[in-house]
C-alpha cells in the first residue's frame, strides 16, 4: 500500500502550518481546530473535540487560567474555528476520530499533538527558518508532535480511502503529552476501552530516515510534582530568629532528595528541575517551591521513589519550621509493548518503501504518557504496541534546532495503516 | 521654633501625593520632579540633579534598562517635568540642594527617596486605602521614605524662611538605600566631603508618635550579593550524568552558607533571600541564582562573613561541576553617632513641641547606606549622627499595612531644623 | 591578711601532687580522697564526701560504669583511702567542707577538682614535664582545677586559723566540671540553700599573674547532648534500597544544625563535636551518633538553640527513614556577677599583695556549670560572684601545654579569704 | 565422580574447625597454617604460603601493625605452625597450591579464606552455638569462607587422588577478600597468568542447598575509599570562628557524595559505611574521617562515581576550610563469566549427585575481587567463570546467624572437581 504523491505534500504542508503555531499542553486551540477541519475534510463517523470526551477534573498539569486564556485568543486571531473554540474552552483540548468499517476488531492509534515552551532556532541552517515555517507563537514544535498529527490525520485517510481494512479505527489526538498530562485523562475517559489493540507512535528518538523500531520499551515511570514551602518573613538582619526561612528548607529538600538510596531492582531518577523563591536579599523568604520529578524502571520503583521524595520534602520542611504542599503535577505508568504488535509491525515495517533497518526492540530511557493508553487496553485484555519512525534530526529533541526530515511523515504513515489493517485483519480472524 | 499650620498642612499633603507614586530604587523619576517642583518653590542657592552630582558608574544595584524605562515612562505619563527626566534619564536619580546663608559651619542632611517593590494593602482598616492615597503604581512607600522627603523640604523651608542659620546647608535627597546602592554613589560625589556635620534619619523603626532617638547605632554592616551558578542542561530521565545541576549546587550553597560558624567578636547574619532557576521539571537545570545577603556588628564581621560566603558558593559549585559568578549589589558599612551630634539632638528634642520621650541612644539592628555618608563625614574629621523620630505605624516596616502618624512629621522637621541651627551654631563658635 | 610560706609551700606541693594525678569527670576517687587528707588534717566542723551529699541520680555526664571503675582502681592503686573510695563508689565523687565560727552571714565557696581526658606535653618546655609532676594518668590538669583545689583548702586554712571570721564557711569541692556534669548534682544537694554569699573562682582565662578580675559575667547558657539515629543495616551494593542509613541522617543533621537562625538578641553557638558511626564501607550503616552542643548569652537563647535543634535533629532522623534519641549530657544555666561582691573582691583584690591589675568585670565568652549554683543562691535571696585569678600560662586552657604560675596560687587564696571575711563582716551587720 | 563419606566427614570436620577460628582480612595466620596441614597431608607438586607468592606492596585494605601482630599472637596460642606462621610474618597471608598431571592445560581454582569483624550469634537456633563450633575469635565466618576452603582442599584430593585429570591445576586460597584487598595482591603475582581457564566460587547468595548457578555475572565494580578531613580545632563557646571544622565537612561531603547523578549506562552505587571525628562536644573538630565505596555496573561506571566522590569531597573539603586525604583502601573491576565455562559447569552441575536445579547464569549484585583474577586471565586469553554453589542459609550474608548447609560441601567439591577435569580435557583437545 502507498499513496498518491499529492497526499503525501498535503501532509507536508499541514505539519509545516502546525509547525508554524506550536500550542503547548491543554492550550492547543488552534491546532485542535486544525485537526477538525482536517478529518471533516476526509470524512470520518465519529469525531469527539475536547470536552465531549474529556472530563476537565481529569486532567493534570493544567495552567492557570489566565494563561491559558492567553492562547486561546492568540488561536482566535489566528483564525481558530469558534465552534472548536467552544468545545475546547477553558483548555480542553485535542479530539477523537472513529472510522467504521464493518465488524473486525477495534484497533486504536494515539498521537500527540502539543508543542514546548521554548523559543525556535533563528538560524539559517535551521530548515523551519530558512524555509519560511518558523514557530509565530512562545512556543516550538521541538518534539516532532508536529508530525505525529499528519501520522494521525493520513492514517485515517488512508484506511477511509482503502477498501481492505475491516473493523473500527479510533484516532486520539491527545494533548499535554509533554507535562505527562493528557493521558491518564483520555484513559480516563472510557473511550479507548473497547480497543483489541492500541499503536502509540513516536518520531526521530535518534534514529535516521528510514530506521523503524517496531517495539519501544524502556518507557520509565514517572511522577510529575511541585512542592510549595510557606515559612514566616522576617527582616534578615534585625529579626534572623522570627522568620522560618522557605528557601533553607528547599535547599535540604533539594540536597537529600537527589541522596534517596539506589534500588537494586532497577534505574531510577530524580530532579528538581525548577526553583523559585524569596522576595528580597534582606528579607528571609515566606515560600519558596520547586518542581521536579522522580522516574523508575518499573512503576513500582517510581513509588518507590515517590515515597521516598515525599518523606524528605515533608522533613525538609519540618526541620526549617516551614509547611510544605506537594501537588502531583503529571504522571505515567510504565508499561511494555506486546509481541504481537511488534510481530506485526516488524513484518509490516520490513516491506515498507523508505524503510531501511528494522529494529524489533529498542528502549525510549525517558518517559511517555502513551503508557496509561497502553496499561488500559493491555488491563481490559487487548494489546499494545508503542512505534518508532526514525527521522534525520539535526537538534536533539526538546533542542532550539529540533527538526524532522519530512520524507519520513510517508513511512510513518505506510508503516501505521498498513500495521493497523493487519492488525484488524489478524484480530478478526 | 515652630512652623505654621499651612507649612505642615502642604507636607502632609506632598508626603500624601508621594505615598500614590512609589518608585524603588534608581527609579525614582516621578519622585526626584517633585523635589525639585520643591525646591524651586521655596528657593534654594544650589540645586544638583540626578546625573549632575552622581557618576553613573558608582551606583550599586541598579536594575535592567528596560525596567528603568518602564519606571521613566511611567513616571512622564503621571506628569513629571521633562527637565527633570532629562538629567535623570537611565536610572541616575535623587537630588542635592544646597543653602547659603553665611560663614558657619556646614550642615549636611541626608533623607532617602525610594519605595520598595511590593504590593500596598487595599484594606479598609489601612488609611492610605480608606482615604484614597494608596499606591497608584507596582511599589509601596513602606518604609517611610515619603515622609524622609518632606523632612528634608520642611527642614530647608524653615531654615531659608528662618533667620538664625550661619552656614551652609547640603541636604541630600538620595536614591536607591532600600537595595543599599545609592550611600556609595552619593558618597563618592565628594558634595558632603566638606561637611563638619551630618545628619541622617529614619521615621517608625518601632518609636511611637513622641518619641525621639537622639543618636540610633548599631547598623550592622552589610553586603547584598548574587550568585549565579551555570551547569549543563540535560534530560533528567534520558541523560541524569550528562547534565551538571546549577540546582543542585545552589541547594549546596545555600545549606552551608547558613552554617558558616558564629564570629566571637559579635553578631553576625546571613541570608538567601531569593532563589531562582531552571526551566522544566524533567530537565536538568543549567542555571540558577540566589541574592544573599551578609552582615556583622562591625565592618570587620561582615568582611568576615563575606570571605566565608565566598568559599562556600565557589565549593559548592565546584562540588556539582557547575561554574560561578558572584556580583556585589549592594554594600554598607557599620557606623556610630557621634557623641557631639548626640547631645545637640537630644537637648533640641527634649524641647521640641509634641516630644514625650527622648532616648539618647538605640540600636537599629539593621542596615542602611547613610553609613557610607557618615564614615565619609567622619574620616574627613567632621561628625555625624543618625536621628529616630517615633510614629506610630500600625504595621511593620516593610508589610502591606505600613503607615506612618501624619502628626510626626512636624516633630521630625522641628528637631531636624532646630538641631541643624545648633550645630551651625556650636560649629561656628 | 597574709600566710607564712610554709603554707604556700605546702599549697605548691599538693597542687604538684593533684597534677601527676588528673582524673576526669565523675571519676575524681584519688583527687577527693586527697582533699580528705587535707581537709582532716586541718580539721573542719562538718566533712560531707561524695554520696553523703549528692544524689546520683542527679549527676549528668556520667561514664559508662566499667570506665569509672578502671579509675577506681587506678586510684586504689595509686593509694586513695578504701573509706573515702567506699563513700564515693560508683563515681559519687567530690567533697564539702564546713566551718562554723559564730552567728554571722554563711558564705560559700565552690572550687573544681576535674581534669580532662587529654594527654599532656612531654615537651622540656613544659615545666610539669620538666620538674617531673607530669600527668601519671591518661587524663591532664590542663584547666588548673588541681590550683582550685589549693584555692579551697587555703581558704578554709586560712579561715580556721585567722580570728576575724564570723560566721558559717561552706567550701565545696565540686566534680564533674569539665562536662557540665556536676554543677547541677551539687545545686540540688540544697547544701548552698542557706548561703548568704556565694563566691566561685578561676585561674588563668587569659589573664596574667598579677591581674585579677572581679567579677566574671558572659557565661554562655549551654546544653550538651548525645543524639543516637538507628537506622537499619544493608548491603550497600545489594542491596542498596533495603538499608536506612544513619550516618546521611547525622549528615544532615550536621548540616542543618549549623544553619539554625542567629537571634537578634544576642549570641548563640552551635557543635557538632564528636561523631562515631557505622561497620564497614559496603554496609549501610545501622547506627550513628553525635556529640554536640547549643549556647546561648542567656538561659533563654539556649532554650531557642535547643528547641531549633531538637527539631532539626528529628526530621534529619525522619527524612532518612531512621529513629533517633537525644540525650541531655550537660547543662548550665547563664548567670551574673552581683554588684555587692564584685565591690567586695575589688576592694579586697586592690590592697593585696601581689595584685597589680584589677579589672571590675569581664566576660567569659564560655560556659561553666558554677552558674547553676550561683542561680540557686541569687533564687534563694543570696549573692553570686565569680572571681578571676591571673596567671602567666604558656599553652591555651585545654591544650596540652597548659600550666600555671604557681605565685598566684598565694594570691588567689588572699584574695578569696580575705573576700569571704569582707562578706561575712558586711553581709552580718 | 563422586568421594567416600570419609572423605566428606574430614571436609566437615575442617570446615568447623576454621569457623572456629575465623579471621578477618590478612590476619588469616592460623587459617593458612591449616590450610598448609591439609595441602601437606595431601601431597601437592608446589607449595607456596604467604610471602612466598605475595609482595606486601601489593596488598591492599592492610590493618594496622598492631592488630596484625595481635591476631598473631592469637594464632600462635591456637597452636598455628611456626614455619608457616614465619612466612605469613606481618600479615602477608594465603597459600597457593600447584599439581602437575600431564600435558594438559593449567586450571585455576580461587577460593577466599578471610571472615569478618563481627560477632556470632549465640542462640540456641543457630547451628555453631548449638554444636559447639562457634567462633572462639572477635570475628566470624559469616560469608562461608570456612565453607570454600573446604572446597579448594576437597578439589585438589579429589584430582589427586583421581585419574582422569591431565594437566596442571593451581588452587589459590586467597586473603582479604572481604576488604577487596586479596584479590589485586594475588592476581599481580603473576602465579595464574598461564592459566588457560580459571573457576572462581561462592557458596550460599541466597541460592537453596542442590541449586547451582553455572555462571555468575553482575559484578559492581568497586572501590573502597577513606577520606581524612583536617581542620583546625579551637573551642566551640569562645571561639567559634577560630576552628575549621572537619565534621561539618564531612557531613557536607556525605550528603553530596548520596547526590551523585544516577548514570543512564547502568547502576551505581555509593556508600559512606565508617564515619569518626571529634574530641569533645565543645571542642570544634580538627579531624574527622569516613570509610565509603563507590560501584559500578561497569567498570566505566565505577570511575564515573569515583570521579565525582572525589570532586565532592575535595570541595566539601574547601568549602569549610579543611584538607582532604583521599586513600584507595579495596578496589575491584567488574567481570564476566565466559560462556565456554558456563557451559562446562552447566552440564557438570546437571549431572552432579544432589543438584536440584541449575541456572545457567545469575547476577551477584555485589563486588567481589575475584574479578581481577577472572580479568587477568581473560585479559591473557584465557577464559574465567565464576560459579555459585546453593546452600540453605538460616541468616542472611554477613549477618550474625549465618552458617552453611553441610551437605552442600560434598556438592561444591564434586561440580568443581569435575568441570576442572572437564576443562582440563576440552581446553587440551
């Protein structure tokens, strides 16, 4: 199966419209409103936006209002749809497609769709600057998700295009991946509970045009939080003794929780990757807090290292006679993708145009929500597999100078649908 | 000596108009165009400006440009004289008026000018709220300054209206003490080298209404500082031993700056008043930086604590690989008052009008930049004091709810103003 | 008031006689048995030895029984007295000696006897080396309390054989000084309850022979403890996630400690003296403990340092998973010098022979446990006085080349008795 | 191949003996004096003790003379042979025992000897105490070191007395393991470099008595450290800012070295097991030191650690103004069982009388310092296992009711004796 060149630059054109206007997590406005004129454009059964399938207590990692207000009009200017504007008010982003093709297994596909806080390349070697596509907005599509929504968007094609598939496809267009934030809500959301198998894909990883990994394991568990120090202000210099100084107790948060003790069972990980704190050199600070994260190769391990996390943090505190709260900011299991997908998609990936290395396994080392997507289906008796589609990137991901190579948004493309068709082909049998 | 009703009605009601237009330090455009609106009225013999007395360069803690230009447009839009932005144009503010009035002594007087960058209390119970002064801007006279200026008008009208001066008069309405960073630069002038006297002086500091400190010691000498450390940005979960964690030698820093052992010699301080760094919880911090602060008893202690607080922030930064710089932003050194000074002070106040208590001496426990101003009187062999005028202020200094008692402005101009004739006197004699 | 030679010279011998016999707290069995000897031969109205005026349990500071009876036997060996030794068993050390000459003021004198667990220089330098009364035990005289044992049984020499006084003499001989340990067992014995007057004395403290000081104030309050973390033991390497390990917690502990909030009403000190823990490099260590100390100027900046240490300690112990015990091992009170006895010694120091220098007050700048006697006695309506006695001393009190000039051991027994009849004389009339 | 009971019985018999007589790390004097009893009454081709194989130089983790020379004495008085007890003079202790068979190739066999400074249990349920064979030194056999020179003993009968074996077998029964001190000593002597394979054992690691792992892998690499902090000692109450205290360095130093970033490459490991300093609660600190390990799931990642403990220390060191000493005390690389033995001992094990159960391969989780012998051989082209014999173990590893099951003994001799004959035969073919 292959596709018409004229889809393959219509997809081009939409990963560089989106890359264009990077939204980050439950602020993607625009780009949910692009996703729906896409798919009514293709034609598909079901479509769900934000809160039709999102419950918004579900979600975590969400910004204070005003900010997210903020996007919401720059997606308004930039001529978001009002009718999506209205079902994603208040940052309940991303959207669901279901595609009904007679009575096969149901299989599911996942993509995510945000983009990153940072600031893009202006350098003339960095391609979205030089060809004109550079990120209008705060925010860069430093992570490829760009990508990820013209997977979602020519698989659906595709399959509604074909004749051979038979069953039902449900595409998630899910938001917050980067804050680890939109997955438990879409689990949550019942939606994908049906599903006899599941593809969560990902871009680049390291891996050149034309490299497949058709099983990524290694996903580490991952528990995202913000501790908030509240002491008491005093005047430095004449009243040292009045105050209960918010920043000392970071500090002994912040040196004893990167001493939480290894594990024999396996790696794990710890940073306060944020701080903040104080009002003035003179002044001993009222509150301070950080955000950080604790990972483990196995959830358990991230408990462990949660549990861990938690004590120091609630001792730091105590010790400097400051309060402290701790809030779950984001969260993900770990989880492992299933033989049978990998066969699939490794027999799928081998006869693929473009593709050159097909890598059964390999391992992410960081961390991923797709995994409370794949822990639900796998937990309800299906199975689930997590796709790799190599990229030339010149960046790292996350990097100022992160691109993809837009030949591979073809294979990952063929490589999914053809996966996806098999896999309802093979379930139904 | 005493003043008419309508003199301390107009201060009241200028000492008003600055509490609705605070500026912190090296921002003090709107403020410095009153003075001079002042000065002009009442007529002085010399009258220096912003960048006509101060080298720019001298100044400590001055703060980004954009910032000043947002304060210097602020200040044009709320109608401050474009002469008067000119010579202060780029943060070089605060004025010096001087008054001749024959072949005494000279007299120095140093009030500052500044507010300080918090947010006044809109409660009903706070007057400046119920009587619609509050703060119109992002900052808060909390401290009293606004009254400091009218001392220093009241002062020069009551001794060009009186007749008894035999001197010269230099009053000093200096910028910048809230961040210890305007006494140096007026310091180093050279416009009070000539001074057989100076006073200084300070409204509240815990004396009610009536109550006069003739001499205040006990500044503890000090030096505010930054510290910016610079790691190397990584993944947390990907690459932990990539990165080097700018956090992590902060939390160092800040845990054994605060342990740095006690001096025999007296009392000494240390604080890390804000922190600040990072950017993602699941990335490895490249940079982050505190403002600290040390202090001692003598200028010798707060050496003392200084040499310490360096060899702490360098190891601790050496510990987590990370690289560092330290930037003084502000400095003062420790004082006394000045026997001579004392007693002049002490016989005026015990005279004046309104005056219940006179203490001849308290400690301020605490820091202030008229140290510069005085050890410079001092070591060109004149003398100096520091003067407490009590009001009763309902909240502390520095807190949303400070205020002062209107009635204690008229006590402060009258022990200054008369003070200032017995020491033009006792110096001519 | 002076005393033949023949006294001195036997004051001389027997402070030589003490030096070659150190024994430290609570293990003083030769040393008490000695001043026994001497207090019979002089004859006393009342001789109260070790248990039969202190109650063990109120001793602090106490050694582990088998160390207090490898002392006892030592001094067994060394020729103690077997009743002196079975009235002092078990390490109920020390002796009190009464006078009774009449109806006047009773009047107390408190002398030291401990040495230190230290080992003293064989240098030829050093005279006691030199002149052969070096230390024959592990321990040193290396804080002249074998001088302040010649004080108190010169005093009562003095005493019994002059004619002038009238009144009751109580002369304790006090262990357990060195570790805050016996000041408390002493003042609860209620023995001094009844004194009028209280006197109690040093050498040395940096002042030369020929100089005497008054009154002695700035005792720092002090609070000696033994904190014990139990954690739990594991392979390091294993196991590394199984053990909690109690030297991270004294770690912080230390760490933390340190960095408790100076006070703004004076000064405060902080130790962490000694510290002992763990098996072997590969073991997570199961047990750790440390020695340390607070001070502060007064009673209740002790309090503050203990209390901020207490809880520092704990949530040190908690934020690593461990349990912790704090145990108190020392304490003194502050306390001050009352003017009616510094008049008195400063009269009486100012006409005696060998005098030359006498200062009124000064400060210690440390810690001694005399000032829970002198508080029971100023509680208890009574006067409290702490005299200094000059003497040329080459090494620093507690080093081990600390000795004294024996010439003032005439004048500190002239000045102290000569004290002690001012006060019965004037405390009577 | 299997052995009479007779045979057993006397390795029984032995083994008990030493667990009588265990001593810990280059003070096994009268272990080696057995050891030369059994190996003579066997009648070996070479026979060399102590410092006849090994260069004192070499040794590592070497206690103090004093201890040395008492374990000495102790062995002396147990009855250890005066010519052995010649050559091991000064702790240099250990045998190595070489027969010569034919043509075939050199097999090594290494088996540790040491016990641990630790007390044994005295219950009634723990087997030594119950029958009368527990330890009658200060330290026990609690890793079944007395269990593995039985083994060395019983192999080398074993081949002695059989037939089949062709070529040449050396037998080390290596010292100081337990300190990762032995291991270096031995394998720089050069006796086992013309090894063409070479079997390492262990009995017990949590395996059940008739389970025998063929292969063991999972070495950390490891290396033991102490780090000696000098600082300035002085008075804590009178003269806080005179020392520099060595404990607070420590204390800095621990809480860092915990904070090492974890390494995406693999596990690490980092310890601080010993901890010492200090004179007095009131005395600042001159000196203190601790004893603490780094490891490595590599090599590379051993040096990773050890590289910032010591960055760590030293600004730990700086940081509060001490000196650091740093001495390499144990140290060991990681290794890899070569599968050519595995499979050797694999099929040996299968067929072995009472073996339950193999596993081809298992992971150590811990360091043990037969990897330099393994990696010496390896590194001259030889190939190297290291093989776990099961035995039921009532207390865990280096705990004090640790002891072996007895009939584990016979097992470990057979699957060793054997799959040396088998290695002598394939090696040779």
């Amino acid at each position: 199966m292959s596709h018409p060149d004229t889809t393959f630059d219509r997809l081009v054109s939409l990963r560089r419209e989106l890359h264009r206007h990077p939204e980050p997590a439950w602020r993607e406005f625009y780009t949910t409103s692009r996703i729906v004129d896409e798919l009514e454009a293709i034609g598909v059964d079901e479509l769900l936006v934000g809160s039709e399938f999102i419950d918004p207590e579900t979600r975590i990692g969400v910004p204070e209002r005003a900010e997210i207000d903020r996007w919401y009009e720059t997606a308004q200017q930039a001529g978001a749809r009002e009718d999506v504007l209205d079902r994603t008010e208040g940052g309940v982003t991303g959207a669901l497609a279901v595609v009904r093709a007679g009575d096969g297994p149901t299989v599911g596909l996942r993509v995510d769709i945000d983009g990153l806080p940072r600031t893009e390349s202006k350098s003339e070697d960095h391609v979205p600057a030089a060809e004109g596509f550079r990120s209008e907005t705060d925010a860069m599509h430093a992570c490829g998700h760009d990508a990820h929504v013209t997977f979602g968007i020519g698989v659906i094609e595709s399959i509604v295009n074909g004749s051979a598939f038979e069953g039902t496809l449900k595409v998630v267009f899910q938001p917050a991946e980067e804050v680890i934030g939109g997955g438990k809500a879409v689990a949550e959301s019942g939606q994908l509970d049906d599903c006899d198998h599941l593809l969560a894909v990902h871009i680049g990883l390291d891996h050149p045009t034309g490299e497949v990994v058709a099983g990524i394991d290694g996903f580490l568990a991952v528990h995202h939080f913000e501790a908030t120090f509240t002491g008491k202000s005093a005047h430095a210099g004449s009243h040292p003794n009045e105050g209960t100084n918010a920043i000392q107790a970071v500090a002994a948060a912040v040196e004893n929780l990167y001493a939480i003790p290894r594990h024999e069972d396996g790696a794990t990980r710890v940073n306060a990757g944020v701080v903040e704190g104080g009002s003035a050199p003179n002044i001993i600070p009222e509150t301070a807090r950080f955000e950080g994260e604790v990972r483990g190769e196995t959830t358990e391990l991230k408990s462990y290292m949660r549990e861990h996390a938690t004590r120091v943090i609630e001792n730091a505190a105590g010790m400097h006679g400051c309060g402290v709260d701790i809030d779950a900011v984001g969260d993900a299991p770990s989880a492992k993708s299933d033989d049978v997908i990998v066969d699939v998609v490794e027999h799928v990936a081998t006869e693929t145009d473009g593709v050159e290395t097909v890598l059964r396994r390999d391992d992410l080392g960081g961390s991923e929500d797709a995994t409370y997507l794949m822990q639900r289906v796998q937990d309800n008796g299906g199975t689930a597999g997590y796709v790799g589609i190599g990229t030339d990137h010149p960046g790292g991901h996350h990097t100022a100078t992160f691109d993809v190579d837009e030949s591979s948004l073809r294979i990952g493309v063929d490589v999914l649908a053809e996966s996806i068709q098999k896999l309802a082909g093979d379930g139904g049998s």
